[in-house]
C-alpha cells in the first residue's frame, strides 16, 4: 500500500488534544503513522482543516425497511438520478439514496464509517448484501432485540445469563454488532395493533414491561461486555409530551457501571434525542424539553446521547417503530408501508415534510439543535439526523452550518412562517453558542467512535489507527464571512482516505475502497437451554429453518472485520 | 451409498418453501429423490436430470437449424449485441439467484439498456400500487402465529403456491393460534369457484373485472354507509357481512394475486385492497400480501431498487435510471417498436407475454439464457443452457414477503455447463473491453 | 413573439427523445445553436438538428418563443417538457409526456398525443385537438401530487387515469374517456361531454367531475345526493348529483365533512 | 352452420400448467396442461360441442385451437379459463392502459367448433404465430 504524507493542514484531534496546531499526518500500509519515507506522496493541505474521518453512529441505510422506502418512493428519485462517472456507478434518490450514492455521498462528506440502526434479525442476508454494495465506507449494522421473543421470555423471569448467551448467539447469526432497541415491548403490542407508551405499559401475553426489557438488555449487555452499550430508540415517540417517558428510561440505567474492555463509559445510548424531548399535551402548546433532558444527561455521565437534527427537507421516515409509523400516517396521509417480522419486530415507512411554514417542524427543528447546543461534553453527544427520518444524512453540512454559526441560526429563524411560536416554545433564540471545529471533531469523530467502543480504531489520527483521514477546505485561521462558506467546504472533502486508501480528491471518488463489515464475535459458556429454546421456537414457530436462519454465506459478507469479546469468564 | 440434503430451498414459487430434503447419488452427480415438496417442486427437481437436456450454446441459422457452439462464442454474440444495440432490453431475472441479478445490473448500466423482471406480468400493478399508497404488511411466520382472518382475493393457492396453506395461512398451528384451522375463518374472492374457494366459510364470487367496485363497497360497509343493492354481483347484504367478519379479527392478511393485478383496474384493484387494510387497521390488526409467482422475482425488485432506486422496468438508456411503467415497462416498449435487441435470463416471455409483444422479439437480435426448451429460446437467435438454480448451484433469494433465503445446491451440473452468474460475469467483462471501461 | 419551426426530415429508427425542444431552452438561441441541442435515440445522443430542419429563431425569453413543430414527430417525446411560458404549436400527432410538468405557456397539438400528457402540470394551457392518451394531467409514478394547475382541453377522446391525484386546475374532454377518471383526486375539476367507462372518482378525496354522457358502472361508494341546474362551459342543464366517495377519508371544513362532487347530466 | 358462443375469457395458473412449465415446455404434456379451455357445463350445452373436443376460440386479438374440457373449478356460466401460456396469449388483450401490464383477464370470446383442427405444441404455436423458419 503507498505511502502518504497530508502536509500542513490545520489538524483538529480530539484524541490526541490538537486544536488546529498545523501539523503533518502521514500514512502507511493503512495506518496513520509517525513518519514516512521521502517517497510518500505528499497531499498539500495548508490552508485546509484536517479530522480523521467521521463516524455514523446512527442511520437507516441498508436493509429491508429502507429499500421499502426506495421501493415505494420512486418520485423520491424523480429528476435526481445521476449517471456512471469514471469509476462511480450510477446513483439516485433524495432522502434514500441507493447503496453506491450512499457510499458515495458519506465519503465525499468525509465520512469514513457507518452504523445501519435497525437491522431486523430475520432479514440480515438483506442488510448484508445492501452493505456488500455500499462502497468505500465500512458498516456495521444492529440487530434489534427489544421486542424479541426469546428476550421478553428471558426477561419476565429475570434470566440475564441466558438473555446474554441469546445476544451472542444472534449477533453471530447475523453478523451484528450492538444491541439495538426500539420501542421497547410497543412494536410487540403492534402484532395486536396496540402499543406501550410509557415504560410501565405492560406488554400484552407476555406480561412484562418496556422498563424491564430496558434494564435486562443493558444487563446483559454489560454482562456481555459489548463494544457498544444498549442503544436505545424509548417508548413514545414524536408525541407532544414524551420527554417524560424519555426521562423515564433514562433513569433506568442509573448506578448502572460499564464492563467492557473497549475505553466505553456508557451503559445507554440514548438516539435521535430530538424526537424524545417534547412537551406540551398536543400540537397546539407543542414546545421543546431539550432543557430537562440535556439537564439530566448532562448530570449523568453513564449516558451518550445523538441529536437527531431536523434538516427542513421532503423525507422518508422508517422506523422499527411500527406503532408510530401507523400514527403518523394518520396525521399527514401519506402512504404507509408496514412490515411486522414473525418473534422479532416490525418497521413501518411514511414520507414526510418537515416544511418551514409548520410551526411544529420549525420548532423540531429548534429542538434538535438546542440539544447539540446544550451538551456540556461534545464526547458525548454525536450529530445525526436519524437518517432519513429527521431528514437525509446529505444535510449533515447544513447542520454543521447551523451549530457552528448562530447567525446562520437567526436566517432561518426568521425565514419561519410561525417565527414568533419557534422563539416561544423553544430557547433557540437566547443560545449564542457556535461549536469550535475541535468541539464538532469530538461529536462526528472522536465521540461516537468512543461510545461504539471503536476508539482504538478510527474516530482519531494518533499513530497506529487506521487511516482514516478527511480534508476539508476549511481554514480556521480565516474568519467566516459568510456561513454557507461552512456548508460548502463541508459537503465536499478535498481528500479523504479510508484505511490508507484516497477515495476522494477533490471533491469526486477516486476509488471504491475496500469496505469492512464490522460484527462483533462474543464467546459465551456453553448454554444448552438456550440452544434447546432456539431449536424450539424455530421448529414451532418460524417460517424458516434454524439451519436456513444461521446460514449466512461468506459472501454476503466479502470482507468481515470481527471484534472478537469473551465473556466466558 | 446415497446422501440426504436437508435444509433445501425449493427453486419454484415465491412460498420459497425450505424444508425439502433431496436424495442425491454418493458422487453428487446425480439427484435421485425429494421430499417434502409440492408436486411443482418434485418435477423441477426431477427434470434437471432430463437425459434430452440442452447442454451447450445454440446459435440459429438463416435456414432455421440450431448450430452448437461454445460458451466463448455465445459471450461474443451476446456482448455485441448489447454493445451495439441503442435501446436493448434485459429481461427476466426472476428465475435466477440476487448475486446474477447484481451483475446483470452492472451490464444494462454498462450498455445502457432497459432492465425489467416479470413483475412485467405478475405483481407489476401491485408495484404500482404499493408506490401509490404504500402497503401495511408482514412475514408470513406472523400470519402461522397470529391470523385468524385469512383473505385470498383472485389468487389460487391450491395451484399456484401448493404449500402457502399448510405451512403459513390456513392449517398451520402457531404461537396464538394453537388451534390451527380452527381458529380461522377463510374468505376467497374469485369469479370461479376454486379449489381454494372450496374450502372457504365464504366465497364472495365477484363478477369479473368488478373488485375495484367490490372492494370500495368494503370500504363503505365498514363505515356504514349507503350501498346499491347489487356491487359487482354481490348482495350489499352480503358485503356487509364480509366486512363484519373481517372487523371483528385479531389479526387479518389479505393474500392478492393476478386476479386483481390482471383485471380491468389493474394497479388500482391493488390501490383499493390495500385502502381496505388500511381501514381495518382502525378496528384491529390487518396486513396485505401479495402472492409473488416467481421464486425469486421479489428479490430481484429488491436488487434493482437498492442499485438503481426502482424494483422493475428501470430504463438506464440515457445514462442515468428512469422509471414509468406505460413508458419503460417491457411489453409496453415491444409493442410500441421502441426496442433493437432483446436479453431474455430466467423467465420465459415467449409463452407469457401477449402474442404481440413477442413477435418483435422474433425479429430483433436476441439471446435467451435458460436451462430449458422455451417459446423463448424458441424464437429467440441464441439460445444459451445454463445450471439449474437452486438445484446446481446456490445464490441468495428472497421469499414473497421478502425475506432473504439462500438456496442450496444439491448436485453438479452437466460437466462444462457454466451458470447464470458465470455465464453473466464472462459477458460482463467481454462488453467491459468492447466499450473500453475499466 | 419569434418564430421557430422545426420540421422533421430523418425519422427516428426507434423513438427520440426531445426534452429540449421547449421554448425556454430555444429562448436565446439561434437556429444553428438549436440544431446542437441534445436528443436521444435510446442511448445514442445527438443533435436535434440531425433529425430536425430548423429555421427562424427564438426570441430573447421563453415568453417571446413560439416553436412550430412539422412533420411526423409521432415517435417524439418529451415535447414542451417542463416548459415555463411561450407557445409550442405541433402540427401532426405526438407521443408521451406531452406538456409534461408544464408550469406556464400554451401548447397546441393539431393531432393526437399518447399517454403522460400534461403529467404532473402547474399551470399553462395544453390543447389537444386529436385524442389524449392515458393518464393525462396525472401524478407521476408515487407521488401523492398530480396536476395542481392549469387547463387541459381534448378536443376528441381520452384514455384511462385521467386526473389521477389531480389537485387543481380544470380538464375538460370533449369526447369519451376511458376507465379510472380522478382517482384519488383531491381537487380540481373534469368535465366530460362524451361517456365515461367505469371506476369514475374511485377513492376521490374532493374535486369535481362532470359528466354529460353516460357512466358505464357508477362507482358503489357514490351516493346519491340528489338533482341540481349547473351551467357548465356555457351550457345550462339539470344533472344528477352524487357525493363520494364515502369509502374515502375526507376533510372537515368548518364541521362539515367535504366530499368529492360527481354531476351527471340528466 | 356452427353453432358459436361468447364467453369472458381469463387465463391464470393451474398446478398441472405448473408441473408441465417444469416437465418441459416442447413436450406434448404442456399441450395437455394448457392448451385447453375450461368451461362450465352450461356452456357446452350451448355450443353443443362434446366435452374434450378441440374448439377455435377468437377475440379481436387473435385466433387458437384448444381443448375445450369442462371445468372443474365451477359453476362459472359465461367465463371461459385458459391456463397461462401461448395459447391463452395468442388472443388476450395486450392492451397496458399504460401500466406495463396487459389484460390477461376479462378478454371477450367467441367459441366455435373446430373438430379436426389440431391443438399446436407450445413452442410450435409461438414460432408459427411469430413467422420464425423451423427446419
């Protein structure tokens, strides 16, 4: 592999404390490096910022829900399609873009690795093969166990060994990599058409609650010793008044302490906070409760939290929420997709408009930002639009735009129809906070790297980790002049390498990389009763076979990276 | 000694049955017994074994004799043929594993042609419609587990998807519904009284081309409104009947097939039926289905909308992908003369399309890649055997509520046969040089 | 206004596709500049004036061009795409996508047009002398929003899934349509002189049809609502009133449930 | 002068249409599976033909000879059944409506007698149908 040397930039590294020192990072065999020899090609970045590449910690990009989402939204695509370019396939979609455009777009950002949030179990051949064709960024995806059959059965009775040594089991099967949980018991109770809005619902015949499920998972998740911690999508949400609920599940992991060999201080990620922090009692005295749960998130060190930043934009809305997708519907009438998988979950799809002429959307879009802007520790709160829910992942650069310059903030404050409501319902308006460049490098990079437990691989550019390297045509020296001057140099990347490979030179994709699918491989003691329960429910009550199930073929997953965790002690 | 193969995945309809066990000799080479299987699915095992069977490339003459050559010949043909054609179609793909479907993509993208699948003549129309207005759905494990009301509307799962009600809609015994068939009750629309119809507590035997009609009527009886007295041959008493039965469900499924997507209404039948779940969704629990023909034609759409962003009739002519069933859809395009060369793989338009679509296809260049004697291969120029799939070699597919099986392999094929994925990937490379791309 | 004519002299072997013949590309342009443009037979890209003689010119906007269209473009699509303002006048018949997301401007097609005519269309006027093919001032493929604006005039038949998801702007047809008229349509207004087939105003959330002639099968979810005198393109006379279709999800105004509106001459 | 009716024709699946697909499609069994029209009882009285006897049946689309068989899926007075496969396609109506997908079902027939008038193998009918050079 060849050598590089990216000279001169103005290099922000959270893990190694450089705030924009002008400094030299070179790069061999796939590695950043402390030297290389005089025949390194050198990439000149003087003027220029320079980040290790940025981390997804939460998206909905590969898999059966989001292809739905392609499926049914070809207008999504209409006059947006984009022909084959030197290397680069062809691409299409707005809010969801096909797996090569994905790929693509991420890189191009300076994004080097991505997170698929919801892999539903049954279907992870799919989420595999759409990840196989997502060029240039390594994934990983997360199963999703909270409304699973063998988790709820293991929980009522309080069995955390045996709820652990099912999660390694279908974390193997599926080549997944963190535990994932979605309204917890509620899409359960949607297999009925029912729901649990607080964390105390009980689930129906299964007799337990979502605050149960909640505590065993991260139980068994600590008893695992995972990368990540349980990551968390609570009850009720996008309904006026859920940040109680929210505060509800955050609670529950307090005392709790972290047991992983990963440099991980979370037992609970807590995603696309934006949508679990309302208040008011209905549409009408909607208002934002980012103050209460940044209060509390800030107090509790054992929590990370993703924003989940509205963009203002059409999109496409998917979630293993199925209870939510159905009421959603119900308010916009746009057409529903729902798919409720047999023991494990369900997902539902719905467009929709977050239109600034919508007092409620302008205040979303309030909200999500107050959030990032509230956090005391960027180390532990990471930008995301929950892609595409709160809007497509391509906004990132906006977004930064928007955190980074509050004059940016005040245009599209007054560009809102219901100015006056956002001002009154939020606290937007009395926030001057501009995030630093080394304050965003924590929330895209070194952040969630860490709460994935990935910090000793990417997220950072101190010698030894992959090289994972963006260059941005940003220099900090200058004043901002204009704030969409932010949003252009972050939307295109003069150069990005992943793992010691250029993909992007200015601005285009100059190789399709060679991507990594990240699983994690957790040995646990032996457990019969485990296997005996899983032969059972696969012989009584799956339409597969446990032989068809576990057979993932090598090549749905050409080029595996296992993070391997024994937890047999 | 013989070996038993447990585990297999029937190559035949979208119920993608996977509990088949094949007797194969002890050298693999040959396959001498299956169980488990519908009797569709025996014969497609069984029939690979044809002693007549066509096992290397034919080319057709001026005087209409099939010369024999070899693979090599027939990727030359094939790869200048789409490398000259201006409007060139790559049909089928529904009959073949998603890993052929993928390289097939990276050839239409390369030569710039029309791809599509036979949802062209099957589930088109409920592509359609599932854009429209979107499609409340579930696997069919939930259906096993959970429904009590089961709805076949214009399909016939006694013919068509032999094993659909025994292993997921009507007798199976699961979680919630321990009492099997009994915990039931079965409703079939169809204008004929079907085998599937036999066996339903009501049959509602709509005139043809009238479920639109029907199915609005739903719609107003779960609302109580105001009827005519007659809807598509049906009593309003009748409907109102229907309609009560399915409110007062758990857990309902509607399975639709090509007697809705077929008939006068077409998408809008679909549209309509999926309105009518959605509705029941107010009072209870409801999810729809379509009943996919082709093993593997939902996995197909499943790799083109990840690809290109469209599950079928995707033209990437100009250079980029476009989408307009009436306009980019296959039979469409043929009767309209818009197409010059014609790439027919895993499905047989020559016996399934309109007489009038095919006659074209008799007069353009064109290649037909299928392990059997076809309509297809009958009128097409080239004719090129390939493995069975699902049977000589494996690949990923995805059942009709889309969930992703792979198939097994079970024997080998004919010595020097190639399969659809090597056959594909030698095309593939041979148009790479021809349009000089890396 | 300028002049610029077209006049085919090379047809196409398969179909051309001339998304760039619209007054506000030609706007500007000379008539060697506009015989470079663009077309596309299949995926064979050249230019418009291989196919097309072209002679006079096109003014400074689109709103001062006037595109003739001569010979037999009945293989061309796209004609008058996406087009703003100024006048397109098509002296034979045409194929798809006709006016296709029209935003301003007038079109007149001396002869028939096939299927997507006007799809999708904002505002402007498209007048079709010859018959109109399927899905005429429809939405595209998914989208929940077809025509939101605008007139379409069809002197002599239309096809089927006219108006479909239709929100504003008027239709009117001067002989039979063809099954599927204003499905899901949630505003607007179609007048139809001649017959409809069946499936007339199938899950139709609001809007008007008109119909003079007869309905081969009334939609089951259309209630009768008695009988009113309308004057409708000057023409005073009684007409059966229907409201539907009630199966549909519909609005509230003031209270009051709004549904969609069907007149059928008595 | 022969006695001819009109019918409503579809055509669909049927297992042994999708067992001989499978069993191979130049063999005479596909003639036997799908190159037939099921019809009601009623009907036959009306066209006073004997049941298995071969039939022309013709829409505005085309012409074919089949097999008329009496159904064993009824009663369904009026509507004839093809199985899907050349000899249904050779007559249905390949009219889309613009949606890709032609009407398969609810195509107007006639029916006439056609007794020594032989039923065409599967792929023979396509390759007569079409002009295709058989030697």
């Amino acid at each position: 592999m060849s050598e590089y040397l990216i000279k001169n930039g103005h290099v922000f590294d959270p893990v190694q404390g450089i705030k924009g020192d002008k400094k030299d990072i070179a790069i061999n065999d796939g590695k950043i490096v402390d030297k290389v020899s005089s025949g390194a090609k050198v990439i000149d970045a003087k003027d220029k910022t320079v980040m290790a590449g940025a981390v997804e910690i939460h998206a909905h990009i590969a898999g059966p829900k989001v292809n739905l989402g392609r499926i049914y939204r070809p207008e999504d695509k209409l006059f947006s399609c984009t022909p084959t370019k030197g290397i680069e396939r062809m691409g299409g979609g707005a809010s969801i873009p096909t797996t090569f455009k994905t790929g693509y777009e991420y890189a191009k950002m300076g994004y080097t690795t991505a997170m698929e949030a919801a892999m539903p179990p049954l279907f992870s051949r799919h989420v595999h093969e759409e990840i196989r064709d997502t060029p240039i960024i390594d994934e990983a995806a997360f199963p999703v166990f909270g409304n699973n059959w063998f988790v709820l059965e293991y929980l009522k009775n309080q069995e955390i060994e045996n709820t652990a040594a099912y999660c390694a089991w279908l974390l193997r099967a599926t080549k997944g990599y963190a535990i994932k949980v979605v309204n917890p018991g509620g899409t359960e109770a949607w297999g009925w058409g029912l729901n649990c809005l607080s964390v105390n619902d009980p689930v129906p015949y299964f007799d337990i609650t979502p605050a149960e499920i909640i505590k065993g998972l991260i139980e068994a998740n600590e008893y695992l010793g995972l990368p990540h911690s349980m990551h968390i999508h609570p009850n009720n949400l996008g309904n006026p008044g859920c940040y109680q609920t929210t505060l509800d599940t955050l609670k529950i992991a307090q005392g709790i302490k972290p047991k992983n060999k990963f440099g991980r201080d979370q037992v609970m990620h807590l995603t696309h906070t934006q949508f679990h922090s309302y208040g008011g009692t209905n549409w009408g005295d909607f208002e934002s409760k980012a103050k209460e749960i940044t209060d509390y998130v800030n107090k509790n060190k054992n929590i990370t939290i993703d924003t989940g930043n509205v963009t203002l934009d059409e999109t496409t809305t998917m979630t293993a929420d199925g209870p939510f997708e159905h009421h959603l519907t119900g308010l916009n009438h746009l057409k529903w997709a729902n798919v409720d998988v047999e023991l494990e979950t369900a997902a539902g799809v719905v467009p929709y408009i977050y239109s600034p002429n919508i007092s409620v959307c302008a205040i979303q879009w309030a909200i999500g930002l107050e959030i990032a802007l509230m956090m005391k520790d960027p180390m532990r709160c990471y930008i995301t639009t929950d892609h595409p829910n709160a809007g497509p992942f391509t906004r990132y650069p906006r977004v930064i735009k928007w955190l980074m310059s509050a004059k940016a903030r005040e245009a599209q404050i007054n560009a809102f129809k219901h100015k006056d409501k956002v001002l009154s319902q939020s606290s937007i308006g009395t926030i001057d906070r501009e995030l630093s460049l080394y304050e965003l490098a924590q929330m895209t990079r070194a952040g969630p790297a860490k709460s994935l437990g990935l910090s000793a691989m990417c997220g950072g550019l101190k010698p030894g980790m992959d090289a994972d390297v963006a260059v941005y045509n940003f220099n900090p020296d200058k004043p901002v002049a204009n704030p969409e001057d932010i949003e252009k140099a972050f939307s295109r990347c003069a150069a990005v390498f992943k793992s010691g490979v250029q993909v992007v030179s200015n601005g285009d994709i100059v190789s399709n990389g060679q991507k990594r699918t990240l699983w994690v491989d957790v040995k646990v003691k032996e457990n019969p009763q485990v296997m005996r329960d899983i032969n059972e429910k696969f012989i009584k009550y799956y339409s597969m076979t446990q032989n068809n199930y576990e057979a993932l073929g090598h090549h749905f997953v050409p080029n595996p990276y296992a993070i391997e965790v024994d937890a047999t002690q | 000694m013989t070996k038993t193969i447990t585990d297999v995945i029937c190559p035949f309809c979208g119920t993608l049955c996977d509990d088949l066990e094949v007797v194969v000799s002890d050298d693999g080479k040959h396959l001498l017994e299956v169980y488990n299987s519908c009797v569709i699915g025996t014969e497609k095992f069984l029939h690979s074994q044809a002693k007549d069977r066509i096992t290397r490339p034919r080319l057709r003459q001026d005087d209409g004799s099939w010369k024999e050559i070899s693979y090599d010949e027939a990727v030359e043909y094939s790869a200048q043929m789409l490398a000259k054609a201006k409007k060139p179609m790559m049909f089928g793909w529904s009959s073949t594993n998603c890993e052929a479907q993928s390289v097939g993509n990276e050839i239409a993208e390369i030569s710039k042609a029309c791809c599509d699948n036979t949802a062209a003549t099957c589930h088109g129309t409920s592509l359609i419609a599932v854009q429209d207005i979107g499609l409340p759905s579930c696997t069919l494990g939930e259906i096993k587990n959970r429904a009590d009301r089961i709805i076949f509307w214009g399909c016939n799962p006694a013919h068509a998807h032999p094993r659909h009600m025994s292993r997921y809609s009507i007798f199976p015994r699961g979680f919630f519904t321990g009492k099997g068939q009994m915990s039931r009750k079965l409703i079939v629309v169809d204008p004929r009284v079907t085998d599937t119809a036999k066996m339903a507590d009501v049959h509602l035997q709509v005139e043809q081309g009238k479920d639109y009609e029907l199915l609005d009527a739903l719609r107003v009886a779960f609302k109580g409104e105001w009827l005519p007295d007659v809807v598509a041959g049906i009593p309003s008493e009748k409907i109102r009947e229907a309609a009560d039965l399915m409110k007062s469900g758990r857990f309902g499924i509607i399975f639709f097939g090509m007697g809705v997507t077929q008939s006068l209404g077409k998408n809008h039948n679909i549209d309509e039926a999926i309105a009518v779940t959605k509705d029941l969704n107010e009072y209870t629990k409801f999810s729809i289905m379509p009943m996919r023909g082709h093993y593997n034609v939902t996995g197909s759409g499943e790799v083109f909308a990840w690809q290109f962003g469209f599950p079928y009739s995707v033209d990437l002519t100009r250079g980029f992908a476009r989408y307009n069933p009436g306009d980019t859809s296959t039979i469409d395009l043929l009767i309209r003369g818009e197409l010059d060369a014609m790439f027919t793989i895993g499905s047989d338009p020559g016996a399934h399309f309109p007489i009038s679509a095919v006659k074209p296809i008799a007069n353009m260049p064109s290649v037909c890649v299928d392990p059997h004697l076809t309509p297809t291969s009958g009128v097409s120029k080239l004719h090129v055997p390939v493995a069975f799939n699902g049977v000589e070699c494996g690949g990923n597919c995805y059942r009709m509520d889309n969930v992703p099986i792979d198939c097994r392999k079970v024997v080998e094929p004919p010595e020097g046969m190639l399969t659809d994925e090597q056959f594909l990937i030698k095309v593939r490379d041979r148009l790479k040089q021809l349009k000089g791309v890396a | 206004m300028e002049t610029i004519t077209i006049t085919m002299k090379n047809a196409p072997a398969l179909y051309l596709e001339a998304d760039n013949i619209t007054p506000d590309t030609f706007a500007g342009k000379t008539a060697a500049q506009i015989a470079g443009l663009h077309v596309h037979e299949g995926n064979a890209t050249s230019t418009l004036g291989k196919y097309f003689e072209v002679s006079g010119g096109a003014g400074a906007t689109a709103a001062d061009t006037k595109i003739v269209v001569k010979g037999d473009v009945s293989r061309v699509k796209y004609l008058g795409f996406k087009m703003s303002a100024g006048e397109m006048v098509i002296e034979g018949n045409a194929d798809q996508y006709v006016g296709a997301w029209m935003k301003g401007g007038k079109i007149l097609a001396k002869g028939n047009v096939t299927a997507f005519a006007g799809l999708a269309m904002k505002g402007g006027e498209l007048t079709i002398e010859g018959n109109a093919g399927n899905y005429l001032g429809a939405a595209y493929r998914g989208d929940w929003r077809g025509m939101s604006g605008g007139r379409i005039v069809v002197n002599g038949n239309a096809g089927s899934d006219i108006g479909m998801y239709m929100l504003g702007g008027e239709i009117i047809v001067n002989g039979n349509v063809d099954v599927h008229l204003c499905t899901h349509a949630e505003g607007g207004k179609v007048i139809v002189k001649g017959n409809a087939n069946s499936k007339v105003g199938g899950q139709m959330v609001d809007g008007q049809i008109i119909i003079f002639g007869s309905i081969d099968t009334m939609m089951p979810g259309f209630k009768p609502a008695g009988e009113v005198e309308l004057e409708v393109e000057g023409v005073k006379a009684k007409f059966s009133h229907f409201i539907g279709d009630m199966g549909e999800r519909h609005k509230k105004r003031k209270g009051q449930v709004i549904y969609a509106n069907l007149y059928k001459k008595i | 002068m022969t006695n001819t009716i009109n019918l409503n024709l579809i055509s669909g699946r049927s297992i042994q249409q999708g067992v001989a697909i499978e069993g191979g499609k130049e063999k005479p069994l596909y003639r036997t599976a799908a190159g037939i029209i099921e019809m009601d009882v009623s009907d036959f009285k009306k066209l006073g033909a004997w049941k298995s006897s071969n039939v022309r049946v013709t829409s505005k689309h085309g012409s074919v000879i089949v097999k008329a068989v009496e159904t064993t899926q009824g009663p369904h007075p009026g509507i004839g059944f093809i199985p899907m496969g050349p000899w249904a396609n050779a007559i249905i109506d390949p009219n889309t409506y613009s949606t890709g997908m032609p009407t398969f079902k609810g195509v107007p027939v006639t029916v006439e007698i056609a007794m020594n008038e032989p039923v065409l193998l599967g792929i023979e009918l396509v390759q007569k149908l079409c002009g295709v050079k058989v030697s």
